[in-house]
C-alpha cells in the first residue's frame, strides 16, 4: 500500500508514551493513553488509534482536555460509584474508573462506575477487556458529540454511543464491541474521499430523508443543518430503526444519565466536551464456578463457529476473533499507518519539540503534499 | 374488523385467572400469568397475549410445563441469584426471580437473578417494568427456541433473544423490549398469511442466501433444514448485522452462560423447552438522587420527541410510549382478539370444562369455519 507506512509496535509505542508525556501526563498516565490507542490500531480499527492523535493534540492544545485534571469522586457505594473527570483525557479517567469497578466487582460481585465531564475515550473495548483479562465480565458504553438521529427526527439527538462487552473464554474472550449506529462517521468520511455512494439505510440529510452522497451528509453535520447516521436498523422502523436508537439509549442512561451529566446533544455546550462514560463488571462467581461458566460459553461459540455457512461464506466469525487474528499479524507485520496520519503525528512531534526522524523516520519529514503545517505558538 | 371480537380488559382477566388456576395453578400463580399475557394485549403486542394461550394449553396438556413445578435455587449471594425452574411456567418463575433481584437490588444497590430449565415467559418487557414501577431499573432477557442464524451462517443458532429495559421517566418511563434478531418470526407469520413479499434483510432459506418468500422460510425453519431470521442489522456486516448477533449473544450470556442452562441451540433437547432467562436491577439510588437522575432522563426524553422531524413525518416517540397510547385505548375502547385466537381459547375452556358462552359470549362457539376441535381426552 503506497500510502501507508509501517511501524512496529514498540515504535509507535515509544513515541505514544513519549508524546504524552511531553504534554505534561505522568508516565503512567501516557503509557495508559497509548495502550488505549495503540489497542485500536492492533486491532484493526484504524478510526480509534493514530488517526486519532490529531484530535487529541488539538484539544490538549485548545485547554479542552485538561491535562492536570484531578477527577473527583462525587458519590461512592460499594457497588457503584460518579466521578467527575474535571474535563481531564477521557483514557486517564476511564481506566481509573474500570478498576474501581473491578475492585469493587471482587468483593461485592458486581459494580457500575459513571463517569461524567470527560473527554473521548477511545475504544469502548478496551476498558470491558481489562475486566475480561480478570477473569471478569466486563461492559463499558460511552456518549459522543451529536451524531445518531432518532427514527422519525432529522437532528442528531444522541451519539454513536458504543456499547462494548467482553467474557472470558477459551482460545479467545467474546469481545463485543459496537456503535449503537448503523456505522460511524469514520465510514462515512472513508466512502467521502472515494467518491462512492453511502448505502441506502446509513444516513439522513437535513430533511430528514434518506441520503446516499456522502459529502451532503457532511457538510449538513458540519453546519448543524440537521441530517446525521442513522441507528442501528437504518430508517425505518420495519428494518429495526427503533432498535437501535433505543440501544443508544440504554448508553446515554449508562454514561449522562446515571452521572448527572450531558447527554449527546449537549456536548461541547460548557467550552468542553462534556462526554460521558459507563462502565460494569460482573464476577462470574456470584453465579457459580466461573471455570464452568467459562467453558460453557467457549463450547457454545465453539458450536456457532462450527455451524454449517451460508453458500460462498467461509466461515462464521464469534466477536473478538477477527481483533485476536489483526492483532497477531500487527504485532508481527507491522502498523500500517496512512501518511496523513504521519503526517499530523509529526506535526505533534514538531509542537512538543520531539526528534521527529528517529521516532518516524527520515520518511515522516518528506510526505509529499503533506509539507509540515506546525507554527510554534 | 370483521375476524375480531372485542373483550374488554376483565374478561379476559377474569378468564385467563380462573382458566390458569383450572390448569392448577394457584390464585396467585394464575393472577400472574395472566397478568403477563394481558399486559401484551395491552401494548398492542399481539402475539405474546391471547394469541399465545394455545401454545401454553399444548405445552402444559403434553407436560413440557410442568404446574406443580417447585423452582429451586441452585447458588445465591447477596447481589445474584441462580434459579433452576424445573420446567415450571415461565411467567410464575420469572416473576419471583424478578422480585428476587429487586429485593436484592434494594438493599445493595444492583443485582442479578438468572434461570434455568425454563418454558416462554410472555413478554420480556413485563418484569422489567416490574422494577421501574418501583422507582428502579429493570433489565429482562430471555433465550428462546432457535430462530436466528448468525451473519454468515445459514443454521439458526440464537433466539429472537428480546432485551427489555425499562427506567424511571415522567410522563412515562422509558420503556425499550426489543428482539435482537430484526423481526420476529410473527412477522414473517403475518406476511405468509397476507402473500406478501419479506422485506429484504429479514429471512434467509436452507441455502443461507436472503429470502423473501415467507412461506419458504417457515418450511425450511420447520423442517429443520437450516433458515431462519437475521439477526437486527440484517445479512451484510455492511448493514451492521454482526451487531444484532452480539446483541443476541448477550441475551445468551446473561440468560443461558450465567446460569449453566441450555443455550437457545440446544433448548427443547431435554424434552421441554429448557429456555433460560435473566433478570438485573439498578437501584439510582446508587448514584445520587433517584428524583434528580428521574427528572433528567424525563427531560431528554422530552427534548428527543420535541426534537425537529423528518419531513413527512408527525413526530418522533420514545421508547414506551406508544405501549401507553395503546393500553389506554385498549382499556377505553377494550381489546380486539383475532377470532381464530378466540376459537383457540375456547378450545381451551372447553378441555379445562368452562362454560364458554358466559367467559368469551356466545358468538365464541360459533366462529364460521374455526368449529371446536376439542376432543376429550
């Protein structure tokens, strides 16, 4: 792929760590952000990793994400808990809000923790994997800026709001991980910049009606006209529209809801973002032997995946198999990460003053058509 | 409509009470089966009310439902619970494991009650609203017999695996009882009826490929020959189909996996149905004031249905309240029971020895072409 190029692991994670860390976390706050981003990248979903980093710079940069936040916890029972994230990197709090769930799951066999005033967290996945890696069941959802339309409507009212679950079983965890949409905006851009028209049933235009061209779609977004995704489901509610806008929901009752905080469509309304997090854990031994348990479902999705395939399909896939399978061939092969990526991650090199070529290479100064944009301020 | 005759509310209550207890059922027993099935008729979710009650009839006649069935709990701790229901009614034994979890849930904040070796529990939606009416939140779920074929599969190997969640909300709460698969095998039962072509993305055949004919889908689905349901989100990841299929495995996870039941692949191998059911409780207590975290959810909900509409279309709802619209015109203007349901019922009536005429009027007994086929046994 010419307009990709690849780094090992390590790579990219030495320069994560290092770049956040230039931007004032602590190191274990910096190696938290770039596992949470660089899980995204091992596991194939591109949208959530390096091609992330651009808004993250951004927004540290704009005093949007406070890197010295100091979360508070505002309300605590054994089984739950509300923390303010005061605005802080939504990876930072989300991990501390997981293991306080997790903590508190051990002893009291299960636990929610809800995190109000934060930040884009990257991979709803990551966080229900921690509980998952436990032997745990982990379940983590959070809101976004406006961009669901509920069925009927013609202005986002909710956001994409994933919802991810993980289960320990064998050779690999179930691992759940979804956009309560029908797709995300991510695709949207992707079919965007190929020129080819959106599938019937993905999104709307500011009338509300059903719209196939991509960049309509956009500039409605972008100009608050209305229009937006869809839910899960598409437009009608004869194909389960109303499913998935009541999936979105379920998230916005998980994060805004039960911390006190802005659901999808006040976002950003406070000078920050003003997203909010949901996070569950349930130890299967509140329900018996978590072996047993375990073997249960490993059997089970053994049977799914051995199940007879439709004509001309190759296989079933469970959930969490094909990030098990990007994974291993990452971690061997390498990231490939598009050049404009590069692109914005040596602009961020470039702002924190970091050695741009022996982090990414000679190659990241000479992107052709992407010259560096960085103006020191 | 001429193939309906309308009852009001108490009669069908005072029938379906003292029909149950003449199954042998107690008072209370048969005051909450009926209680479910009504609540269906109520909503306006026809096949999980009167519609049912043949299904009931056979499965208690042949002894798949065992009355006298004594559920047992099987592991317990102060915040879950697993219950074997010794193929007892659904309904009974999930209406105790539903005031299990909120009696848990209201002294440590949360809990989870599961069951196993159960039969069909009416709609999943009931025991939700359970905890809501009691200021709490309430999830419900169920595995049922298999109908949904995992994307790329062509073998059903889920259930239509309903999720139910309801929540606290003025006017009315939020209240979403949805199948994971896109449509429920009803629907397809309709359409066959009407000769109409399925909707793409609904159905596949034997083959795994879409199928819009409905009558191809049933037969294949009832001969055992592969077929069956999509999973919300239709046959193509594209469309998001992968997404119902995890929707549907959680339904399994928290129904079949945690209580070491039978998973809907396998349910009705041990000579009944075998389905398994699981039941969650929050109490917002947990996380703050219930009246504050009530009144925020209610105020969102108002801003989404005053929210602009598509063109073309009078308004958006929220989940929940076109159930309220339609039991207040069902106890108004009563409900509207398919004559050959009402034939059904008075076959029943007729075995259990009820006088037919003074429970369903005379015009029961007279239903052109639908005479009783009841045979004493």
């Amino acid at each position: 792929m010419d307009n990709y190029l690849t780094y090992s692991y390590e790579q990219l994670k030495k320069f994560c760590d290092d770049a956040f860390e230039k931007f004032g976390f602590n190191k274990e706050e910096a190696g938290i952000i770039s596992d949470v981003l660089l899980m995204a990248d091992l596991y194939g979903i591109e949208s959530h990793g390096m091609q992330r980093i651009v808004v993250y710079h951004m927004n540290i940069a704009k005093g949007r994400i406070k890197v010295d936040a100091k979360p508070e916890v505002l309300f605590e029972t054994p089984v739950s808990a509300v923390i303010d994230a005061k605005a802080g990197m939504g990876q930072v709090v989300s991990h501390r809000a997981m293991e306080k769930a997790i903590e508190k799951a051990k002893k009291t066999g299960m636990a929610i923790v809800t995190v109000k005033n934060s930040n884009h967290f990257g991979i709803a996945g990551y966080y229900a994997k921690m509980a998952c890696d436990q032997g745990l069941i982990g379940l983590s959802t959070t809101n976004t800026n406006p961009i669901m339309v509920p069925t009927f409507g013609r202005v986002a009212m909710l956001g994409t709001n994933p919802i991810a679950i993980a289960c320990p079983a064998e050779p690999y965890p179930f691992f759940f991980d979804a956009a309560t949409t029908v797709v995300t905006r991510g695709k949207l851009e992707v079919y965007n910049k190929l020129d080819k028209p959106l599938h019937e049933g993905w999104a709307i235009n500011s009338t509300g009606a059903g719209e196939t061209d991509a960049a309509r779609v956009l500039s409605d977004i972008q100009a608050h006209e209305g229009g937006g995704i869809l839910p899960l489901g598409g437009i009608e509610e004869a194909s389960g529209s109303h499913k998935g806008y009541g999936w979105g929901m379920v998230s916005e009752i998980f994060s805004a809801i039960l911390s006190g905080g802005l659901t999808s469509d006040k976002t950003g309304s406070n000078g920050h973002s003003g997203i909010c997090h949901g996070f569950m854990v349930i130890d299967p031994k509140a329900f018996g032997d978590p072996e047993a348990i375990k073997a249960h479902l490993s059997s089970y999705l053994d049977d799914i995946r051995n199940s007879p395939k439709a004509e001309g399909q190759p296989r079933i896939y469970t959930h969490g198999e094909k990030e098990v399978f990007a994974m291993a061939d990452r971690m061997k092969n390498g990231i490939q990460v598009n050049v404009n990526t590069v692109a914005e991650m040596r602009d961020m090199a470039q702002y924190l003053g970091m050695d741009v070529a022996s982090y990414l290479g000679a190659e990241a100064l000479t992107i052709k058509g992407k010259e560096s944009t960085y103006k020191k301020q």
